[in-house]
C-alpha cells in the first residue's frame, strides 16, 4: 500500500475537517513559516527515503528477508 501525500491532499483533508457535522468548531488553520516549510519538506524527503527501503526489503519462500 502506499500513500501519496501533496499539498492538495492536506488542502482536502482541511475541507473535510471544515465541514464537520459535530457542531463543533473548525480547527483554526496553521500558517507555517519559511522555515518550518523547509523543515517539513525535509522530513518528508526522509520519510520518503525510508519507504523506499521498506519498500525493497523482500521476504523468501521460506520466511528469510533479503
């Protein structure tokens, strides 16, 4: 399974929680900084990164990974 993530999802995520049927106020949207924008994006360079290793670790007919 993988997930692909991008500013437009985030975007309807936000929608989503806007339009909530509770009753309940809308979470207030976050503005970031420039630097917390860079921050965010290098995390998600890493945790890309990590699935990608995930992603070859192979499991063998006989339950080994490779």
């Amino acid at each position: 399974m993988t997930f692909k993530i991008t500013f437009e999802t985030v975007d309807a995520l936000m929608d989503e929680w806007e339009e909530s049927e509770d009753g309940e106020e809308p979470p207030a949207k976050a503005t970031l900084s420039p630097e917390q924008l860079a921050e965010l994006k290098n995390e998600m360079d890493l945790l890309k990164e990590f699935h990608n290793l995930a992603k070859a670790i192979i499991k063998t007919p006989r339950g080994k990974y490779c």
